[in-house]
C-alpha cells in the first residue's frame, strides 16, 4: 500500500467512524457510558467499532483460543534442563576448538574459553522418553504433555534486541507486540478483562522494557495491561480515598464527553481507544480485583503450584494465568527476570542462582499445565516456556578470564523451548542439536517460524495478519516464517 | 501382429516424407497456374501421387501406433481423421491432374497444406505438450495465445475428485519428461487392463507395483550421463516430480484411484501442497463438513440472549459459542434460542453457567457438535441421556458435575469421543472401564497431582 493508498484507507476509516458517531442518537459518549457495569448492546457496538477486526482474522480452524507465554528472562541454560550431550561432559575443561570461535560474535566471551560439561545429571521422563535434568523434579512428571523445540535459533545475542525479536519480530523498538498482534487479531473474550494481560515476577522487567508487551503502531487499546499479585492488582485502579463509584463514573462520563466532542473534531483513532479505556478501567474495577484474589483457591490448589497469597512470586501469576485462562483472555503473559547466568556471581551462577531460579518455575509451571489439563482448558490453550535465546556449550571467560562461578554466555545458535496444549502434540521431541549442543543440526525452528507457528494455532494466517503502517503491510513475521507443522497436531 | 505394432512406431520417421512431397506439390501446382505454360507442371500429378502413396504409409503407421493408447482422446480422434481426410485429398487432386494437359484450380492445394499443418501441429500437441510452442515464445505470443506463466502445475482443488494417475502422474509423463517416457506410459496404458502392470520391457518390467523394480523409475533416477536416462533430450524430473512417480510406483500404480483414497507421507504432501495447492493433510470433522451460514441477525438474537457468538473460521460456517455469565439472565431460560443454529454449533462452552439437567434436551439437537463444555454445573445421570445422539463429540467437559458411574452406559453411545473430563465428580473406576470397554481410545482425564496430595473437596 503506497502513502497515498494509506490516507486514503486512513480517511475513509475516519469518515466512516465519524458517521457513525454523528448519526447516532445518543452520541458515543453517551454509548459508552451507558453500558458501564454491564455489557449492554450498545456497549459491544462501541467495542465492536474500536476492536474492528475481531475475528476477521480467524482465517481458519485453530485448535487454541488462547496463550499463557511463559517467558524466562535472562534466557535459562537448555544445557543445564533439557538438551543432554554425553560429548560434552567428555570435554569438560578443555579448551574451545578455534573452529567454533572462528567469526563467532559473544556478548562477553574472549580469547579461547574452556568447554563445560554439564552442571545437571539427566534423566529419559515419560513414555516420551524426554531428556530433562534434575532441575526439574515436578516437570518431568508432565514431560509427556509437551513437545520440545530443541533447535530453536534466533538473530540477536543481546538481552532486549533478542526480547524484542522473539516478541515484536524485529530486534528496534516501535513494533506491534505478539499478544498485541494476536488481540489485534481476534478480540477478546471478555468484554469486562482486557484481552493481553503482562504478569511480571523475579524483581525486575525484561530488558526490553514495556515494549515487549507494547502494540507499537497498532492502536493501543491492543497493548498490554500489566497486572500485579501483589498489592493492587493493576496500579490505580481502586478509587482514591473519598470517591466513590458513582462519582467515578460522573468523573469519567465528563471525560468521555469532552474527548467525543475532540474525536468529532480531529478524527483521531486514538481518541477512541482512550474513551474505550476509560470504560475499560471502570468496569475493571470490578472484575480484576476478583480475578485477581487467588485467596479464594481451594488449600490443595495453593499446594500443587506452592502459591503463597499476597506475595510476588511465578508461581502466583502460574496460578493467576489459569484464573485469567478460565475468564477468557487471550493472551497470558509472565515474565520471570534471573536467568542469566552468566557465573559472574553467585546469583547468576549455573550451580547458585540458577538453582534457585528452577525451583521458583518447576513446580508451579508443571502444576500450570496439569490444572489446565485437568479443568480441560489445556486443548484450547497453548502454552509456551523459554528464553530469548540459548546458552553457550563453552564456560564464559568474560574478558579472557575464568569467571569464578560456573556460567554460560549467550547462544544464538541452539536454545530448547516447550510448548503444551492449544494443537500442538505432546510427547515430541522436535529438532537436535549437534554433539555439544552448539549448532542445530535437524529442525531447526527460527524465531519467525515459532510466531508463525503460535499464529497457526490460533487459527491465523501469520501472512494475512497485516497492519498499513508508513506506506507499507507490516505483520509479525516480516518476510520470513514457517509454520512448524510437525509438531502441530 | 507384432511386426505391425512395430511398424506402428515407425510413424514419427514416416510421417515427414508426405509432408515434404505434398507441400512441393502445391506449390508447383500453384505456379503451373499462375504461370501457364512452365514446363514444371509436368511433375505435379507425379508429387500428388507420391504423396499419396507416402501418406497412406505413414496413416497406416499411425494407426498403429494410435491403438498402443495412451493419447488424449480428443486430440488423438481430430489428428487421425483429419489425416485420412487428407490422404484422400491428395489421392483426389493427383486424379484432378493426372491429366497433364491442364491444371485443376490451386485452391484445393490450400486446404491441403493448411490441413497438413494443422494435422501436423495435433501430432506435436501429443508428443511434446500442449505448451510446447508457447512456453519459451516471445511475451506477445504468450499473451495472444492466452498462456499464463504460473500455469506450470495445474491448481486441483478436492483430493476426493482428484486422480492420481490422470490429474497428477501423466502430466509429469507428458509435459516433463519428453517422447521417450510416454512410449513407457503408453506401454502400461495399453496392457494395464488385460495383463496387469508388469508387462515386462526390454530391460526389465517397464512399470512394477513398487518403484524400485519398475523399469520407468530407474530410468528417471540413474545418472543422466546413461543412454538409458529419461528423458533423452532436456531437463531430467525435478525431486518433486520423482517423488510423486515414486509414490504412485509404490502404490501399485493405480490408474484410477482418487488421491483422497490412499495414503500420503507427510513429504507428499508437502509436494502435493506445493505443486498444486492440493491439501491432502487428514482434516478433522469440522473442516470435513460444511454447514450453511448463520445469519447475521441471527447472531445478534443469540448474543442479546447472552450467549458469544463466533464463526469458527473465516471459511467454515460452523460457530463456536460461549455463555457470557450475565447476572440478569439465566442459561436455562435462554438456551432455547440455540435451537435455531443447532447444526451449525461445533463448540459449545456451558461451564459455570448453572445448567440444569432440563436444558441437555437443547444440547441433544446439535447434531455437530464436538467439544462440549459442562463442567462446574449441577448436572446429574439423569440428563446425559439427552446426549446420546451427539455421534461426532470429541470431547466432553464434566468436571466438577453431579455425574456417578451410572452414566456410563448412556455415554457409551458417545462413539466419536476422544476425551472425557470428570476430575471431582463420583465417576469412578467402574464407569470408565464400562466407558473404555464400548468406546476404545477414550481418554478420561481426572485429577492430578504434582508433590500435592489428591484433591478431596
């Protein structure tokens, strides 16, 4: 689409939107207003003209409604949970083979570094046979659910480039999101959550930012909401001490007038998305505290993931990412920072920190999978664990020198993630890496083809799912992506 | 017989010489006409006769050859008469002229060379393609001759209605690989009904029921440096095409089995998909079937009823649709307003919503449906009954319901259901084994645990 094609598609949304708004009688402030608390039909019309391509994008049979994306930040070692290589304990210690170092770029790896074996000892779970570490005591238990993605690869060998990449599909700022694309795409369920919901735990961001969560160019009412467990669950949301309910909503009644009588003026497709949102956040008052409020879970739910109300923890958003699952939105997304494990100290050390970081993901993310499947909500949801890339087979020697902790720099070439329910088959192994666990040598999986392949699932053509922006189509994938359709089932 | 078959093959070669005669004949009979009196005249009853002659020959070959079989018919039938035809004409114009004191008029000449270049063009259409005069012509050629460029492969639409031999291997064998593959192919044309397809050639059984005794497939497969490679002449089969050949081989070279009647390896597929848009990838009910669409007003009745309503993809019209929770209105009341789409509901997600055991007889119609979402309801054995005629239900949610081992036995009608849901509910051991033992490969999901204990509310 040429800039010229673009305001005229532009133009014409407006024009059409702008005839909406002045024919109708009541006025779409008045609209929206008057569906606040409850979803009258009125309300959907205003939703419906905002979210215009809900389901549009459903171009065919998808098997997963929704997405629970299970992002560890940092990117965990594949070598200390799931790619086991014998070779690799043989060659503990000794030096690296020039041939793996000859134009290889490292964030922090110089000189000649030494191999190391692996800091885990692997065990064959499940009828599937999968290789998975002790690491993981409670994960294996649910090894034959998953399907393995054992040669993913990636462009970008930097924390946030890489984020942004695996998320946005280009490793700059300013691209739509994933669950940006996919709430763009399909809508949401529930009318009274917001469709991409962000969970965040281990005390920190992603590298990236917000930007991971952001929906870049796409208007951003489909950007998403980051929601807390602990405290209040989305910031400001509870009315300030002396107002109540119904002054609330005179509050935002006023503000919704005056930004109609603004888009009346200037047209602008994002003074919609703020009215929506101002809606949104009112009704939202009262049903995010109760989805949020994982104090009302039986004693053996709190158990199974070892969830600890009130407190910030993965296993508290394991446990919230079902509860939203079951509310109907669309996509899930935890982020749990620590993984980098570099040995540079204790804390990011292969045998320390990293130990720590598995016991906060194993128990909660394998009772995530074994609730959703028991509650039957697993064919309909897909869920994916990973890193933004993988780890080196070689110990770090950041600035030529031994770190003094056991650790791995980053790995762009081979990392594993998983993937359970939502269409994809359980109890797969798809690719392999080399003898090390350096290279991908069968199946390989780019980045793209995992969104291309998340997209399929969803029942999206990752080709179709387009945005005009700046005088061209954009979508997720770029001008790459394979669906992976081994693995699908 | 066999002398003449051979004859038969002959035609190619023989077929040039009339050509060549004939065409000199019209010519010199059209310059004994415009020129009266050139001495050359003289010869142009003897060039009509000798054409005669050689085109009787080069018919009668082609007869021949024309009963080994395997051209297309319609092609075959216009190049055979209109041969004859012209065999005729040229036995007519020698005896026009065979009086060598005048000339007759010139202008049955022009049919005649105008008949023998079309003729002519018929005989390449069957032995080198139907785009071979186009495919490397000039672009304002392809455009008056109406070729398209991405019409390499032909786009089939339905595995069901799509032959494999017809539709997929003779278009390898006949645009592709060149003459000396089709002689193969019409060998097992012409023998494939009486005596099989192992008629054995001269180096081996030219097509065999697998592909690595088949004469045909080793010859497209060896090195192209052998005497013995097809195609002799131009580019060799590309990896897809062999894959398809050998696909075909080793199915027993069917000639009339449609694609949707045998099975495809993945890599087959993939080549199927990529070559002709052929999706022959095993598809689920709801992509099988095809419902009428529901109508958007009726849509909007059913969400004003508090249901969510969604066509399940952009070019299937069956619907997915969800109870939206809605504290002035009541499932069991609404529920009925489903009746209008039953046909047309694939998914249907009930759970939480209070369903009472009344409201299953709604559910009973939908006749699609197959993935049905109960769970956390009072719904008792009573009801489960109402369910029996879903025959297509895959999967069934009834956890968290009132359902005991007593239900089984209704739920064995279920014969499509691949999965049943019944954590915290009083369906136990007895049930499922009943359940397993008249549905096999159902799987009844219960509870888990992880280091937890069972759960016990």
């Amino acid at each position: 689409m040429s800039l010229d094609q673009e305001y005229r598609y532009r133009q014409t949304q407006l024009e059409t939107r702008r005839h909406f708004l002045r024919h109708c009688t009541t006025g779409l402030g008045a609209l929206a207003l008057a569906g606040l608390g409850c979803s009258s039909p009125s309300t959907d019309q205003v939703i419906k003209t905002l979210t215009g391509h809900e389901d549009r994008m459903r171009h065919y049979f998808g098997r997963a409604k929704r997405v629970i994306y299970l992002h560890m930040a940092g990117s965990p070692s594949q070598l200390e949970l799931f790619d086991y290589k014998p070779t690799l304990n043989q060659l503990h210690d000794q030096a690296c083979p020039q041939s793996l170092l000859e134009g290889k770029k490292f964030a922090f790896i110089s000189g000649v570094p030494k191999m190391l074996g692996h800091q885990a000892n692997f065990k064959q779970h499940g009828q599937s046979g999968a290789w998975i570490s002790n690491h993981l005591p409670h994960f294996c238990q649910v090894a034959d659910d998953v399907c393995f993605l054992k040669a993913m690869h990636t462009d970008e060998f930097n924390h946030a480039p890489a984020q942004l990449f695996l998320y946005t599909g280009s490793p700059r700022l300013g691209r739509p999101s994933l669950g940006s694309w996919v709430t763009y795409g399909l809508g949401t369920e529930n009318e009274d959550l917001p469709g991409f919901v962000v969970l965040v735990s281990g005390g920190k961001t992603p590298d990236a930012g917000k930007s991971v969560w952001g929906s870049g160019f796409l208007p951003s009412i489909y950007q998403g909401v980051q929601c807390r467990s602990q405290g209040d669950p989305v910031l400001y949301i509870n009315n300030p001490e002396g107002m109540d309910r119904q002054l609330r909503g005179q509050t935002i009644k006023a503000i919704n007038e005056i930004n109609q009588k603004e888009y009346d003026e200037f047209g602008d497709d994002e003074t919609l998305t703020r009215i929506s949102q101002y809606e949104m956040a009112y009704r939202m008052q009262l049903s995010v505290p109760e989805v949020m409020d994982i104090g009302k879970e039986p004693q053996y739910i709190h158990e199974m993931y070892g969830t600890e109300p009130g407190k910030a923890s993965f296993a508290n958003n394991c446990l919230l990412a079902r509860r939203m699952a079951e509310k109907g939105v669309r996509f899930i997304q935890l982020f749990h920072w620590g993984w980098d494990s570099h040995g540079a100290g204790k804390s990011e050390a292969l045998n320390h920190g990293f130990l720590d970081r598995c016991k906060e993901v194993d128990q909660p993310m394998s009772a995530l999978i074994q609730d959703l499947k028991q509650r039957g909500l697993l064919d309909e949801t897909l869920v994916v664990w990973g890193g933004e890339f993988g780890r080196t087979p070689m110990m770090e020697n950041r600035g030529g020198v031994t770190n003094p902790f056991a650790g791995r720099d980053h790995h762009t070439d081979a990392f594993t993630i998983w993937m359970a329910g939502g269409g994809i088959k359980g109890g797969v192994t798809h690719g392999e890496t080399d003898e090390i666990g350096y290279y991908g040598i069968k199946d390989q999986v780019h980045i793209h083809d995992l969104q291309a392949t998340m997209l399929h699932t969803l029942g999206i053509h990752h080709e179709k799912l387009i945005y005009p922006f700046q005088g061209r189509d954009f979508r997720l994938t770029d001008v790459a992506g394979k669906i992976v359709k081994e693995i699908l089932v | 017989m066999e002398i003449l078959n051979w004859f038969g093959r002959f035609h190619p070669a023989l077929v040039h010489l009339p050509i060549g005669i004939l065409i000199a004949a019209a010519i010199c009979h059209w310059i004994a006409v415009k020129r009266p009196g050139w001495k050359g005249a003289a010869i142009v009853p003897t060039l009509y006769l000798l054409g005669f002659l050689a085109a009787s020959v080069a018919a009668f070959a082609g007869w021949r050859l024309a009963e080994e079989g395997g051209y297309q018919e319609n092609i075959i039938f216009w190049h055979r008469w209109l041969g004859i035809l012209l065999v005729i004409v040229s036995l007519v114009l020698w005896r026009m002229n065979s009086n060598r004191t005048t000339v007759s008029s010139p202008w049955l000449s022009l049919g005649l060379v105008l008949g023998l270049l079309w003729v002519g063009h018929l005989g390449g259409l069957m032995t080198h393609g139907e785009d071979y005069l186009v495919e490397n012509a000039p672009q304002f050629v392809k455009k008056l001759a109406s070729y398209e460029e991405g019409s390499r492969f032909t786009i089939l639409d339905d595995p069901d209605s799509t032959q494999i031999y017809t539709h997929i291997i003779q278009p390898i064998l006949q645009k592709n690989a060149g003459p000396a593959t089709i002689m193969i192919s019409r060998r097992r044309i012409k023998y494939g009904g009486s005596r099989g397809i192992s008629q054995r050639g001269k180096n081996g059984k030219v097509i065999e029921g697998n592909a690595s005794g088949s004469e045909l497939f080793k010859r497209v497969v060896m090195d192209p440096a052998s005497k013995k490679y097809m195609p002799p002449k131009g580019v060799g089969l590309s990896y897809g095409e062999i894959k398809l050949l050998e696909w075909w081989l080793d199915g027993g070279a069917p000639t009339e089995k449609s694609v949707a009647s045998v099975e495809t390896a993945p890599a087959i597929q993939a080549i199927l998909l990529n070559r002709h848009k052929l999706d022959t990838k095993p598809k689920s009910y709801i992509e099988k079937t095809k419902v009428n669409p529901v109508d958007e007003q009726v849509m909007n009745k059913i969400r004003e009823h508090g249901f969510a309503i969604r066509q399940i993809a952009m070019n299937n019209n069956f619907v997915d649709v969800t109870w939206k929770d809605i504290d002035t209105l009541s499932v069991n009341d609404e529920i009925g307003v489903l009746e209008e789409v039953a046909d047309q509901i694939a998914w249907l997600d009930l759970g939480s919503s209070n369903l009472s055991d009344e409201s299953l007889n709604v559910i009973g119609q939908m006749k699609n449906l197959v993935r049905l979402k109960m769970e956390d309801n009072p719904i008792t054995d009573a009801s489960i009954n109402d369910l029996k005629e879903l025959k297509h239900l895959e999967s069934l949610n009834l956890y968290k319901t009132k359902i005991t081992d007593i239900c089984a036995s209704d739920l064995a009608h279920l014969k499509g259901l691949k999965k049943l849901f019944i954590w915290q509910t009083e369906f136990g051991e007895t049930g499922i084994s009943q359940l397993k033992a008249a549905v096999p490969g159902v799987e009844v999901i219960g509870g888990y645990t992880l280091s937890t204990p069972p759960p016990s509310d």
